[in-house]
C-alpha cells in the first residue's frame, strides 16, 4: 500500500511519560503516516531539588540511547538538548548541535519535507532548519504562566513560533484569541477523548475498594494548580466523604495526608485508571483561578463526561458548553453544595447524557480536522522547488 504523506517531526513532551493531548493525536497519526517524535526540554528554570536531579538522570540516560523505533511508523529521538535558548554563543551551539542529531535521524529513517509539528514554544529554535514543508504550532497552555519558568523568553518564543507557523490549533478559546496574529492560519482544535477505553466497564481495584463510600476523586497531576486548601475544607465539612487523590504529587500536601479521609493512592497508568473512576461517587477538578488556568482546556474534563460519573469543576471558558452536565463552581461554598448535589445525583440518565455529549469528541475526529486543514495549505519553498 502506497504510505500516504506527509511525514512528520513533532517536538513535544517526552514520549510515554504521560497520556498527552499530542501523544493522544499521534497514536492515531502514526497508523497513516511515519512520525519522529523530539523528547524536549522542560519550560521550567532548573532548581538544586530532587525533581530537577532526577529529571536530569532520565535525560542522561535519554541521551545514552538517542534514537529508538518504537513501531513501523514511529521513532523517539532524544537529542543532547540543553536548557538554553535565544542568539547567545551557547544558545547557537545548542540549537546547531540538537539540529544536525535531529536531520541526522530524518536520514536514518528516511524522512523529507515533514511537517514540523510543536506543542512547545521551545522548537521556534528548529523552524526553518529541517527542511520542513510546513510548521504547525498546538497550543495547549500559556506556558509563560507555567510556576518556575522564565516568562517573558516563553513570551518571546510564543511570539515567534505563533509568527513563522503557516498554522496553529489552539485547544481552547482563549488560547485561540491570543494566538491571532502574524500570517498563521488559526484553527480551534478543542481537546477530545478516547470514548471507548472510559466507557467499558471494569472491575473495582484493590486498593480503591477498602475504601468506605460516598467517594470524591482528584485525579492528574497535583501541584501548584490545584487548590488543596479548599479539599482540605471539603474532607472537614464532609467527614463521612473519602476524598481519593489520584496522581503524581508535586507540591506540598501534608494539610492533606494529616486528615483521615483523605487517601493518596498514587499515579495510575493510564490503561487501568478508568477503573478508578468508575467506582467513585463525585469527581472534581478544583483547579486555582489563575491567568494560565481560566485561559487552559482541561483535558480531563470529556474524561470525566464519558466516565459518567458526577463531576464538579472549577467554572472555565472552555468549558462552559458542558455547563448543563457537569457543576461548575466559582467559590468555595459553590464547591461545596455541587459536591452534595453530585451525591446527591447518582443515576444512569446523567450518565447516560453525560456520554452522549461526549461520544462524537474523538480523537480520531481531530485528526481528521489537522489532515484537512493541512492539505489546504501551500507547502513552504513550493514555487521554488518547482523551478528546479
């Protein structure tokens, strides 16, 4: 069979370190089209803490192995990539150095002409070096409002990358407002949700089952976003409810693990994690109001939709259309009566609303809107390929 085109060279997060936005869209890529995934550089300034050390020991050991097949189609390259940007000595050599590895696997695996696909302002560095025929930027966060990053160089590649793209798919509106500049096509490209994998049943696990209902469940990453002082009201008021957390800790918790109802289970991979919530009462999401956050779509939300379950969540624009299914809260006492609403509403005719407005928001979907907007766009150098 003919391989269709084009090819891609995405640079983004680390392949397989978590169920990403774009890990999610090119699991379906890949079936049709070859993909050289670029394992990145974090946004953050490094720190002297345990994080930092062991994410530096992960990229050492990255770097040992640097390009590896991960299925026919599909390769990760984890180029030497220091944390430095922008026209200082250092920041040319690191950028010529990541460059050459990255052209250098094109070779090896026989890529041309890819369409260089970012999630990250940090690959602006690459546009315009690989031969790319065209550039797409997915904007799924304000990065320059990430805690520990320097704003205002993720300001100025955001800039950039957003300028020299001839396209960028905003996931929310907010983000799509703030990214209509310079001569990209812009395209809302909403966040979707693999349907199939939350709605099919499975069983109770162990360690969520010693645990006594009525059950409130967090799950993702719990850090500076979300807002542990209003769980910790919550678990006070409500000393009957079990709040279960659900994810990798990075922040101080100790307010919490001091209460007796509330219980860290820790991360879940991501194949066995909708089990977790299909045995909770009431899911919640109470994010901190902040610029990055209101501006944010959270990928978690058509989860929660299609899990079925009773969900409240802190009030965003991006998800105001879901208004009507799920309680969106915008201060403390909110919060706490849409929990006792949630218990309140168990029952299969909001779980079954709540999958349906969910179902057609595949990620399979949206990959067929990037395919279609792509093809409409003229590749980059055409006129002048063509002369030759």
């Amino acid at each position: 069979m003919k391989r269709q085109a084009p090819d891609f060279v995405v640079f983004s997060d680390d392949w397989g370190r978590h169920p990403s936005s774009c890990q999610h869209l090119f699991r379906r890529i890949m079936k049709d089209h070859r993909v050289l995934w670029v394992n990145t550089i974090g946004l953050r300034a490094a720190k002297p803490d345990r994080f930092t050390f062991r994410r530096g020991f992960e990229k050492l050991k990255e770097w040992m192995r640097p390009l590896r097949q991960i299925n026919e189609n599909l390769w990760v390259l984890a180029p030497v990539m220091l944390p430095v940007a922008g026209d200082s000595v250092l920041g040319r050599l690191n950028r010529a150095m990541a460059s050459a590895s990255v052209r250098r696997a094109m070779r090896q695996v026989g890529i041309e002409r890819p369409v260089l696909w970012a999630s990250v302002p940090t690959a602006v560095d690459f546009v315009g070096q690989l031969d790319e025929s065209l550039c797409a930027y997915y904007v799924t966060d304000d990065f320059s409002l990430w805690p520990g990053g320097n704003a205002q160089r993720i300001r100025e590649m955001d800039r950039r990358m957003t300028e020299q793209s001839d396209i960028v798919f905003p996931c929310s509106p907010p983000l799509e407002q703030s990214h209509r500049f310079g001569r990209a096509k812009v395209v809302l490209l909403p966040h979707a949700v693999d349907y199939e994998h939350f709605v099919a049943p499975q069983p109770e696990p162990a360690d969520l089952s010693s645990l006594p209902h009525p059950r409130a469940c967090f799950f993702g990453l719990i850090y500076e976003k979300i807002d542990l002082d209003l769980l910790r009201r919550l678990a006070r008021e409500m000393p009957q409810l079990h709040v279960v957390m659900i994810g990798p800790v990075k922040t101080d918790v100790s307010r919490l693990q001091a209460l007796p109802n509330v219980h860290f289970l820790g991360p879940k991979a991501y194949d066995v994690l909708p089990a977790y919530l299909q045995h909770v009462d009431v899911l919640v999401a109470p994010y901190v109001p902040d610029e990055e956050i209101l501006a944010s779509g959270p990928l978690k939300i058509r989860e929660c939709l299609a899990v079925g379950r009773p969900t409240v969540v802190r009030d965003l624009p991006s998800i105001e259309e879901f208004g009507d299914l799920v309680r969106l809260y915008r201060d403390p006492d909110s919060f706490m009566t849409g929990v006792r609403d949630g218990l309140a509403e168990q029952g299969d005719s909001l779980c079954a609303r709540m999958r349906g407005r969910v179902q057609a928001h595949s990620w399979e979907s949206r990959v067929g809107t990037i395919m279609e907007e792509l093809a409409k766009l003229r590749p980059r150098n055409a006129d002048r390929r063509a002369r030759r």
